[in-house]
C-alpha cells in the first residue's frame, strides 16, 4: 500500500512498523478524530477463492474483530474499528509507544530479562489472562512478538482473534501448499501439535514457554530443528530454569514447570490462580526471605515428573514433519511505534478498564481458597524508610483483599482491606498512593455491601487527598470524585450528584478531551440522575449525545455504547415512546448476544428489558417467550 493511502475516507497510513506472515502494520492517522492509531492489513487473499468461502471468511473476520473489540483492558490492545478496503481486511488499534518482549531479548542480547522484571511482567500477562479467559476468549497464539511492554512498564497482550482468522486464510503454523510452514512451534502446547484442539489451558501453556524464555533467554525447547522442538513439547520434560539461573524465586520456578505440564489437567487451573502464584512469589523473592502460606499451592509435584506420562499423547501430525524451526520469539509483524519526539504525547488510547474489584485499585490477581494470615515484618526504626520485605507483605495482603472481592466475599474483602490501609498509613502516611488505593478498595466494599454512607465518606477523603497532592484534574482524583457521584446516587442524592458530575464533566473535558472514554462516563452519570430527578427530556438529549459520540469513538457494540443505547432506551420509555425504546431495547438485545454469548448474564438482562418493553406495547405472547428463553438459559447455569 502507497504510504500516504487513505482508507475508507478516514485512515490515512502514514509508515510501515512492522509485517509478519499475515500482513503488515502501519502507523496511521484517524482523520475524523484527530488521533495516531495502528493499522494491521492482513494479506490481500487473492483470486483463488471461491465467492462463498469469501462471503463465510469475511463474516468470520468480522466475528472475530468484534470480540477483540469488547476487550477492555489495561493489558489487552484496544480495538478501535475494523473493515475491509479493496479486498484488503484491517484492524485499527491502539498505537502502542514501546517494544515487543522478542524485542527486548534481542536487544539484551538473547540473555534472561532481570527478575523483577520478569516477576512483574509475569504478574500482568496472568491477569490479563484471567480477564480474557472469564469472557471465554482464548488468544491461541501467545508469544513474545504478541506481548508488548510500554515505556511505562505495563505489558500488553496483542492479536487477540487473529490465530483463528489465520487458520481460515491458511497462514497458521499449518503447511502452506508450498510445504513452508507459517510461525514457530516453540510456543504451541501439545494438544495443538496433536490435534489443534484448545482451551485456556492452551494459553497457560504458551505462557509458560514465554516465562520460561524471559527468565533464562531461551525458550523450554531450544532446537533448530522444528521437528525436535515438537517433540520436545510432547514428550520432554522441561530443564528446571534454576539450573539455568539459581537466583530465579522456587516458587515462580515451580509455577512455569506447572505451566508446562504435557497434560492440560496437570496445569494451574486458570490464569487467576497463576496470579496468585505469582504474586506470592514476588513478595518472597522482594523480601529476601520465604513468606509460608497456610494452603498448599496447587498443581503437581514441585520436581521434574518421574518419567513420560502414563497415557501417551498422540503422535505428531503429518503436517509437522517437514517444518522449519524458525526463530524463537520472531520479532517481525507486531505494531510497534516507535519513541515519541520530545514534546509529543505517546498515542496511548486505552482506557485501564479492567473487571477487577474496583476502578481505582488492582485488578483481580488471586482466586479460591481462604486468605493466608502474612505477618508483617518489624517497622523501622524512626526516620528511616519502612523495610522492603514489609511493603512486600503489605501488596501480598492488599491482593489478598482484591481475590475475597472477585469472589463476592465483600465482608472479608472490606475487613483485610481496612487492616492494610491501617499499616500502610502507619508506615506510608495518609497520602501516600498507596494508602488512598487501599482505602478506595475499602469503600468500594462498602459500596458492595450497602453501606453507601461510609462509602461516600471514603470516598470523599481519598478524594480530597489526592487532589492535594495529585491535582484536582489528576486522573486517580477525578477516579475517585465520580466515584463520590455514585455513591451520592445510591443515597437518593442526585441533585448532589448532578453537580458533581457537571463539575466533573468540565475538568474530564479539560483534562483529557471531550471524546475521551472517561469523559463519556462522567457524562452518562449526569445523564442518569437527570433521569432520576425526573428531567426526562433533558436525559434523553444527554443519552442520545454519550450514545452518539461513544459510538463514533467506540464502535457501534462497545460495552459503553451499548449502556448508553439502552440508556436512551430507558428515557424514551419514561416519556412513553415504547415503540423507539422497543427498537433500541432490541439492538442492544442482540449485540450482546452476539458479542458475549446468549446466555451471558448482560445479554439475559437485555432481553429482560426487551420483555418488559414489550408488556408495556400489550405484546403479552412475545414477552412470555422472551421470559421463557431467560428461564431456560438460567437453568443451564445451573
């Protein structure tokens, strides 16, 4: 493609970044909003196919795409917009400012990443893990050139869906017709060798040979022969990496030898769990001495399995015999920007949106069984810095608290949450960062409880706190004001709540833009506790404005717009126009169904909506049916 091409009249491509076996990626510019952005265009397919096979690849391109698009997370790429342009298919994203992870080795050298770095960026991957497995999403295709880590230190997962577009185009780790295979086996788990059948424990595989490469330099089999790395894959147990590298924690060695078990059940369960590892792991190796948790770790043995497994795996499929190795780690086809100049801003637009327990604090990192009991080490003597083994314990303690939340035990989230505000304000200070981070985790169990007064007056003093020393327009201050606005809701208050939001709507607009996904939220509160204080009229408007502009910025079946669609919906129904709300009731209806599932719980209240809509217009039959399909779609959850 021309560098200067324009496609579909929007995004200008401006200079190749990067191209890989599927395509190529180029830093372009949005037109319409004025902003620097990624574009993957995947290979022309040429004349071969047959129009049908098109038609199906085309909608599975698009399937594909959405479900990439309704990620929102701090370590997921964000999708912004998808299509196809003169027969070339293409994916807008983000513009990442940083380097792959098969960067980074390249450029050490190919020697091991330090220890904290690789605990930290181990710790990310397995949460973002564990956000995209509980959306039943399985990237397929996990390794280092997938993997971006930012200036800032955050790490990134990329290509989310195109593994399984490639297997339609043929562009897989499968023979091409030329007997030349596409990728490298060193990541590829055994039941993909075997028979391509996958779960997120394929995932948790893949991850384990990236781990196993970041803390010792080479992946678990090294070989330059494609046919002996499979086979190591299969039948080989790995080297421990401490051989390798002693300094490595015991607990993280055990958890990538767990990670790389040949039987998918002989694996951590999920991704969460493996945060949970991780972390402990962290605090152990950061606090020079071991932390003993009362539970036992699960998984296997910690030594290498006695020998091969009992049940042989199958035997390597004939499409594997003639493959090339290729390079570990292939640096080529990710969108990699390079360094900003001085002066410009890195074209980072993802919104840290992550499903943990709060917006303003961790995301969920640990899973399933009872908190351990951490006893805190001695303080230091007076006027000297608290001891790291001391911070280490308090973040083991404070991801104690995030797990009990992501397991709806809001008591005991709230009780340990309020025992680690307490001594990271005896040792931090009241202002420190990380006090406000655990007080805002203890409102927000509050919240989840009920208790929306002594969560608005949490709230309200993490707040003020941080923007004394943040700035009122700092992003954790306004994080923590709308959450005031919430909680002023909640309380009936919304005449409180509607000036706050006001003010709140032009400090976001100030601050970040009037487009930005934040700025959008705090709009959508304004919009809602009009509707509450009964301004219908004036609701509607600022639905219908949020659900346009998120719509532009977001796509059409983002989760956002999706929530102002409906919010549109609600006020349209309140002013008893049940004929539009029955319309957009429906849109909304589907496009969750589409995107997560139909027995998703937000798609099954959107059929909720759909029903009552139709009670409403006299539809009686109609709504039956739709509470009829809720009902049984319920009683497959179990």
């Amino acid at each position: 493609m021309a560098e200067t091409r324009l496609i579909q009249g929007r995004y200008r491509l401006l200079d190749l970044i990067g191209r890989g076996g599927m395509g190529e990626v180029w830093r372009a510019l949005d037109e319409s909003l004025g902003r620097r952005v990624a574009v993957k265009c995947l290979k022309p397919m040429g004349q071969q196919r047959d129009p049908s096979f098109m038609d199906v690849l085309r909608e599975r391109f698009r399937r594909e795409a959405r479900v990439a698009a309704s990620l929102q997370h701090r370590g997921v790429t964000v999708v912004h917009d998808f299509g196809e342009h003169e027969g070339v298919l293409y994916l807008v994203m983000e513009l990442l400012e940083g380097r792959n992870l098969s960067q980074l080795l390249e450029d050490n050298e190919r020697r091991p990443l330090p220890v904290p770095d690789v605990l930290d960026m181990a710790g990310q991957l397995a949460v973002a893990l564990a956000y995209t497995h509980d959306q039943g999403i399985v990237h397929r295709d996990l390794k280092p050139a997938n993997i971006m880590r930012l200036a800032d230190g955050s790490v990134k997962i990329c290509d989310f869906g195109i593994a399984r577009l490639g297997h339609d185009i043929d562009f897989t780790a499968r023979l091409t017709g030329t007997g030349i295979a596409m990728g490298t086996p060193h990541y590829m788990s055994p039941e993909q060798i075997a028979d391509g059948s996958v779960d997120h424990r394929s995932d948790l595989y893949s991850l384990g040979c990236v781990l196993y490469e970041l803390a010792t330099g080479a992946p678990p089999f090294h070989h330059d022969d494609a046919w002996a790395v499979l086979v190591g894959h299969r039948d080989t147990p790995p080297e421990p990496p401490r051989r390798h590298r002693p300094e490595i924690p015991e607990l993280f060695e055990r958890a990538i030898l767990d990670l790389l078990a040949k039987d998918p059940e002989d694996r951590p369960r999920d991704a969460s769990d493996l945060a949970k590892r991780i972390a402990l792991a962290r605090a152990t190796w950061g606090a020079g001495q071991p932390l003993v948790p009362e539970w036992t770790l699960p998984g296997p043995g910690a030594g290498l399995p006695a020998g091969l497994p009992a049940r042989r795996p199958p035997q390597l499929p004939d499409w594997a015999r003639h493959m090339t190795a290729g390079t570990a780690a292939d640096p080529a086809g990710r969108a990699v920007a390079r360094p900003a100049p001085p002066g410009e801003a890195a074209a980072l637009t993802g919104a840290w949106t992550g499903g943990g327990a709060g917006a303003g604090g961790l995301t969920g990192a640990w899973a399933g069984g009872p908190a351990p009991p951490l006893a805190a080490p001695p303080l230091a003597p007076a006027g000297e810095p608290p001891p790291p083994s001391l911070l280490a314990a308090l973040a083991v303690r404070h991801t104690v608290g995030m797990s009990l939340a992501l397991q709806g035990r809001w008591e005991e989230a709230g009780r340990t949450h309020r025992e680690v505000a307490a001594e990271r304000e005896r040792v931090l200070g009241p202002d420190h960062p990380d006090t406000l981070v655990t007080r805002y985790e203890v409102a927000y169990a509050l919240g989840r409880l009920g208790r929306w007064s002594e969560a608005l007056h949490i709230y309200r003093e993490v707040a003020d706190a941080r923007g004394r020393t943040l700035g009122r327009e700092h992003p954790d201050a306004l994080a923590a004001r709308y959450e005031v606005g919430i909680s002023l809701g909640r309380l009936g208050r919304s005449a409180e709540a509607l000036a706050l939001y006001r003010a709140l709507v032009d400090d976001r607009t100030r601050a970040q833009g009037p487009t930005d996904p934040e700025t959008l939220r705090a709009r959508h509160g304004l919009g809602v506790n009009l509707g509450r204080l009964g301004r219908w009229e004036e609701a509607l408007a600022e639905a219908r404005d949020v659900s346009t502009l998120r719509e532009r910025t977001l796509g059409p079946d983002h989760p956002d717009t999706l929530v102002s669609c409906r919010e549109v919906a609600v006020a349209l129904g309140w002013l008893g126009n049940w004929t539009d709300a029955l319309e957009l009731y429906r849109r909304v209806a589907r496009a969750r169904e589409d995107v997560l599932g139909a027995d998703h719980p937000d798609a099954l209240a959107s059929l909720g909506d759909e029903a009552q809509c139709l009670e409403q217009l006299g539809r009686r039959e109609e709504a039956v049916e739709l509470y009829r399909r809720m009902a049984s779609a319920r009683r497959r959850q179990g």
